[in-house]
C-alpha cells in the first residue's frame, strides 16, 4: 500500500480516537478532578485504597511528563490521555491490518473496538491503568495469535506489571499454553502435554510468583495512607490485604437490576455479563488450539471480575475488549493464517 493510503487511514484513525476521547471527556468532566487525584495519590502513597498502589506506570508518566513540561499534573493527565486514545486505536488498527491484510476490515473492526470502549463506561470512574490494560493486552493477544516466542511475554509481562496486578493472567496463559493442548475434533476436550514447552512453563510459573511478591513490596514499600476519607470503615478486605470479594454483592445487583429496572438500564449489565461467555460458547467448534486457550484467559477473566470487582462498575470489563474483537475476527474466519 502506498505512503497515501497509509496516511489516510492513519489519519482517519486519530480523527476517530480525537472523537472518542471528546466523548469519554464528555461523559467524565464533572468527575475529572477526582479522577486525576486517583491517579496523583498513587504518585504519593495516599491513592483510594491500598490495591490500587501497584499500578505505577500511568501515574508516574504522568508525573514526569508534566515536571519535563513544567505544567500542573491535571493538564499533563489529559495530554496522556490523548495520547492513550490515539495509541491504544492505532495499535489495534496497524495489529488488525497484519492478521487480517485487510486495511478496510481493519478499520471496520477499530470502529467496533472504540464502540466497545465507549459502551463500557462508568458513570464516576476511569483510570489510567484501563487505557493500559486494553493496550498491553492488545499486545498480548497479537503475539499469542502470531505464534510470538516466550521472550516477548517476558517483555509484555514486565511492562504490564507495572501498570496492574493483571498481568499475571499472562502468566496463566504461558503456563496453559505449555501444558496442554486441544483435541481435535472435540469441544473444550484437552490433553496434558508436560514436554511441550518447558522454559515457557517454567518461566509462567516463575513469572507469576514473582509478580504477586513484587505486586505486594510495591503496595507495602510505597503506600502511606488511603484518601477515602474519615467516614470511611475500613476492613482487611477494603484496606488491600487481601482482595476485594465482591461475589454476593454482584449476585444481589444482578437480581435487583432485573426485577427493579431504573432509568440508567443497569440490566443491559447482566446483558453483557451474559453474552460474554455466551459469545465464547456459541463459537466453540470454531476454536483450534490457539483461540482455545486465549478463551480460557477471556473467561478466567470475566470470571475474576465477576468475583472480585463491582460489575455495576462496568469500566472493569473494559480489558476484555481486545479479547472480543480479535476472536470476533477470528471466528469470523478474517484472520490469515500466521506462521509459527
């Protein structure tokens, strides 16, 4: 393709990612500041609660980028947010063009991938680190369907630990992909296949351990207080000790959202947290190998949000996205053949 075409659509892209990022401002601005501050008290050890500590890498960007700049931390925040929103569609865009060799495809698909992002916001709460999930992830995935070597998930691991705790689902998936392996012609059957790949099993197993120790240093090294306020009753769980368990909290919503519609339609909620598995289900004879193993990350996901985050939040399927439209691309049959 020509230099024009591909500044086209390039420039096509950002004017769309210009949009997206007018609408998610649009739809935050009288929550702005608070949602700055989340991301400027990780910078100084009194963020909202203890979890969120650990994701360093869009706080201190912001930091340094406005002390290089010399502007306030707010102005430098929506400087990265732009660029967020610019980077994590042109990413998805240029990834989507090499699997599919489909420019106009992959610009259908980056539509239904900003969609995607827009449907899923909160009404109070976006953070930096859901930007850098869909964008490490986005990476994740690319590199499990082009057949990537362990070292690349080293480097993806590393910058994705920085940013949350949930990249230790890459981790999952690298010790998944070297023990098993599905069988043919079956539905979600597997076999176990010990030999297949040990460095990646041993490095998974080795990666993961050392994410969940460097996970709890930094929230130990670093936090001083929460910002949540006199008022607020702190437990164990809601201090960070230990996770937030939301299980039974997400079962009454669920129950409450269909028997007591409001005017926000938090029943199209439960619509979501039903087609997502649903979606994954429905095309199981299209999985091979691959894709079967990315679908089981997608659902132990899915199932980690539904226990442990407040899905009325919705922002927090917000990492499942990539997920979805790549394997939407890929039972869809767009996805050409890569080689291993």
């Amino acid at each position: 393709m020509s230099w024009k075409k591909i500044f086209f659509w390039s420039f096509l892209i950002v004017f769309l990612s210009l949009l997206e990022y007018r609408l998610m401002l649009l739809s935050h601005i009288r929550h702005i500041e608070n949602i700055v501050q989340a991301a400027l008290g990780i910078t100084i050890g009194e963020p909202h609660w203890r979890v969120y500590q650990n994701r360093l890498f869009g706080p201190f960007s912001v930091k340094y980028i406005a002390d290089f700049f010399q502007v306030s931390y707010i102005h430098g925040y929506i400087f990265v947010v732009i660029g967020l929103h610019i980077v994590k569609n042109l990413l998805f865009f240029h990834l989507a063009t090499k699997l599919t060799q489909n420019y106009k495809l992959a610009a259908r698909y980056t539509l239904f991938f900003v969609a995607a992002f827009l449907l899923l916001q909160d009404a109070s709460w976006l953070y930096l680190w859901d930007y850098l999930d869909i964008i490490t992830y986005t990476f994740f995935i690319y590199a499990v369907l082009t057949y990537k070597k362990t070292w690349y998930f080293w480097i993806i691991f590393a910058i994705a630990l920085i940013n949350k705790e949930s990249a230790l689902f890459i981790t999952l998936w690298m010790i998944l992909d070297a023990l098993i392996v599905k069988k043919e012609n079956s539905y979600l059957s597997f076999q176990f296949t010990w030999d297949k790949n040990l460095p990646r099993l041993f490095s998974g197993v080795i990666l993961c351990v050392a994410g969940i120790l460097f996970v709890e240093y930094v929230r130990e090294a670093l936090f001083v207080k929460s910002v949540m306020g006199e008022g607020t009753q702190f437990t164990g769980i809601e201090h960070g000790k230990y996770a937030h368990v939301k299980f039974f909290q997400n079962i009454d919503n669920f129950i409450i959202n269909l028997h007591s519609p409001t005017f926000l339609l938090n029943f199209l909620v439960n619509g979501l947290l039903l087609a997502i598995p649903l979606f994954v289900l429905f095309n199981i004879k299209k999985l091979n190998d691959v894709t079967y193993k990315l679908s089981v990350i997608f659902l132990l996901i899915f199932s980690f949000i539904f226990v442990f985050g407040f899905t009325n939040e919705i922002r927090v399927y917000s990492i499942l996205i990539p997920f979805f439209i790549f394997l939407a691309l890929d039972f869809s049959g767009r996805i050409k053949e890569q080689n291993c």
